[in-house]
C-alpha cells in the first residue's frame, strides 16, 4: 500500500472515530482517492462514498442465549449436558471414610481394639491408607492389632 493510501486511511479512521483496520476504501478509485492528502479532502471522499467505515463484527451470542434458556426452563442436568464424572470424586470419598471411621467405632466400642490401636487407625484411615473395610480387617489381622481374650 503507497505511503499517501496509508495516510488517507489513518486520516479517514481518525474523522469517522473507527480504527484503520475498519476503513474501506473504494478500489475502483484508488488513484483519485490517493490524491487526497488533507482532512477537508479525506472528509469529501467519505461524503462521496468512496471511503466507508465497515460495521462492527461483533461476537454471536447465540449460545450464551441458549443456555440463559435452557437454566430458565430448569433443563440442565439431562445426560446430554452433563460434563465430567457421573460421581463426584468427593462424595466418594466422604461415603468410603465415613463407612471406614463406623467400622473402627464399632470395634472399639466391642473391645476388639484398644484406643492406641483406634487412634493409629483412625489416622491411617484419613491418610486414604485403606479403600475398604476388608482392607482394614486384614491389616488388623496381619499386624496383630486384634485383643487378644
């Protein structure tokens, strides 16, 4: 692009309040539009028609408007929509802890272990050291933690 096409198009973005990269300029006119090399000129061209300020692209909304809908008529949780796991990791984890601290209540309170025993556990059991119930039975079983009678 010549300097003065440069020019008239910095000075056209500047009069219509738009960025350069919004400018149009006529290409069937270009070297009358090239010419132009003052504001009075350049806002004659506009008046012509031969430089333009192309409209705004924009960004559809069409989806933000779609889920807008679909939230107002209460339809978000069909399988279809859903992302991620169908279980939360967490609520898994509360339901396994939760059995697992039963579990080591229920053997304290029989007198099958002692305190000591419970507490380390206990801990044991909030380190994520077991994943089930069995898995404490047998560690019980193999560390000899179990009262003897």
């Amino acid at each position: 692009m010549p300097m003065t096409l440069r020019t008239v198009r910095r000075l056209a973005a500047d009069i219509l309040g738009v960025g350069e990269n919004r400018i149009w300029i006529d290409p069937e006119n270009l070297d009358r539009i090239a010419e132009a090399m003052t504001r009075e000129e350049v806002r004659a061209l506009i008046k012509d028609g031969l430089i333009k300020a192309k409209p705004i692209k924009g960004i559809s909304r069409a989806r933000i408007r779609k889920r807008k809908l679909q939230k107002k008529k209460g339809r978000r949780k069909v399988p279809g929509s859903r992302k991620g796991p169908t279980i939360n990791r967490k609520r898994l984890w509360i339901m396994k802890v939760r059995a697992q601290r039963k579990f080591l209540r229920l053997l304290r309170k029989r007198r099958i272990i002692t305190k000591k025993v419970y507490r380390k556990l206990y801990m044991m059991v909030k380190g994520g050291a077991f994943d089930s119930i069995a898995q404490i039975k047998t560690y019980i079983k193999e560390h000899g933690l179990a009262r003897r009678r």
